[in-house]
C-alpha cells in the first residue's frame, strides 16, 4: 500500500490556481492516467483550460461551479465531473471564503471522446454486473 | 461536461458498506478504470477483499484507517492510498459519529502492480515536466 497525503505534495501556481502533479510521485505507468489535486482559493477562478485529455475530477471540500459548454454546474464535495477532450472549461469558487479543493485524473481519450460523446455515451462495454473490489 | 452527483447514485450493501458502482452511468469504455463511491459506517469495518484490480482511493470526508500488508495507516480527507495487485486490505472508521466516505477507481494491472512492485515503482516512464491539464 502507497500513502500519498495531500499535505505533503509539492505544488506551484498556475494563475492563482495551486496545482501538486503526481508526477512527483514517480508511479511510471503504474496509474492508467495522470493525476493531480488543485485549489482555487476563495471568490476567484482558473484560468481557461482546454486540452486533449479527458479529465475526471472529484470535489474532496468547497463547491466547484464547472463552466463548460456554455453552462454552469455545482458540483458538490464528493461528487465528480467529467470533461470531453478539447472541452473549454474554467473552474469557479463562488464561496467567499472557503477554499475549493480538487482531485484530478486525466487521461488520452482511446475513441472520441469528446463532450458530444460524452453526452451521449451508451452501455456499449459497460460492466455492469462485473464483479470487482468492494 | 457530465455532472456524477454523489448522493443520488444508487448504492447496495456489502456487509456494512454502502456501495455505488459506476457501471450504473453506462460510460461504457470511456474511462480507463471502473470506478465506484463507498461508505464505512462510524465505529465499523469493510470485509476483508482481495483482488486483481490495482485501486487508487482518495477519502472524501472522514479518516480512512487502511489495513494492508500488516500495516494500519492513517488517511486524511483529500489523500489517497493505492493497493496493490492481489493485496488483501481492510478500510477501518474508528470514528465514532462520522461516516467514512471514499472514492475509488481500479482497473487490472498492466504489468507486475503488486504491492512489492508498486513500493519501489521508479521513475521509468514517469512523464514529469510534461503538460496536462491545469
């Protein structure tokens, strides 16, 4: 079992965004993507972010508003969103003064992946009904 | 964008654990892992489980004490742990009031992930300095 606490990581500022690659961790391809958490610090945004990566995020404290696709959407702690490769997306924190703290996975898309895709993603390959860990 | 609220997801019970798979969003391949919430209930413990799937959890809310390879670590909110390939592991909430809440993703090991691999995983591959969403 490897332990990586959130605390200890290594970050830098992307705007005012603090951003702790998992690179850092040194994990080669043992993670079929790329990780990171980051924080957007109270009443302020990131910056605009568009990129080939698909990217699933869970919200661990705060309230991100997503703003993608010309919408906006509360995502709250525990909860995740999904953004298509190429996907046009800015992150808000609307609270004035909690912190809104994100981890990130990030991976290139096999097929087209795209938001469209993505919205209309069918049970094609689905597992459900597979057995896996609990 | 796909929103995956957390609190309306279905769940099961495996023993005391609260289980929601995300087999029921039907994204067929488009995520390189399966993926599922789950919550320990205070003062209680999963069943002991064992798989071939390599896991990457982070604790949403509530400390995560992670048994495995005879070794108990303590695992704040917004850190995360990963098990190896096959190695058995119990998620203890010595909480007494709080719910333990944690999002997990797996997905079957490409090359030699067990734990001994993944305690000493090098640099190889790593893809450190490369960019990535931000």
């Amino acid at each position: 079992m490897r332990h990586f606490p959130s605390d200890s990581a290594e970050s830098y500022l992307i705007g005012v965004v603090d951003v702790a690659r998992w690179e850092q961790f040194q994990l080669g391809d043992t993670l079929p993507f790329q990780a990171m958490w980051y924080t957007v610090p109270p009443a302020s945004s990131s910056p605009q972010d568009c990129h080939p990566e698909v990217e699933l995020s869970v919200v661990i404290s705060g309230t991100a508003s997503v703003e993608a696709s010309g919408e906006f959407t509360d995502v709250a702690p525990g909860s995740c969103f999904l953004l298509g490769s190429e996907e046009a997306h800015v992150i808000h924190n609307r609270s004035a003064d909690q912190p809104l703290f994100i981890f990130t996975t990030y991976w290139m898309p096999r097929t087209g992946d795209g938001p469209a895709e993505l919205a209309t993603a069918s049970a094609a390959g689905s597992g459900a009904g597979e057995e896996g860990p609990s």
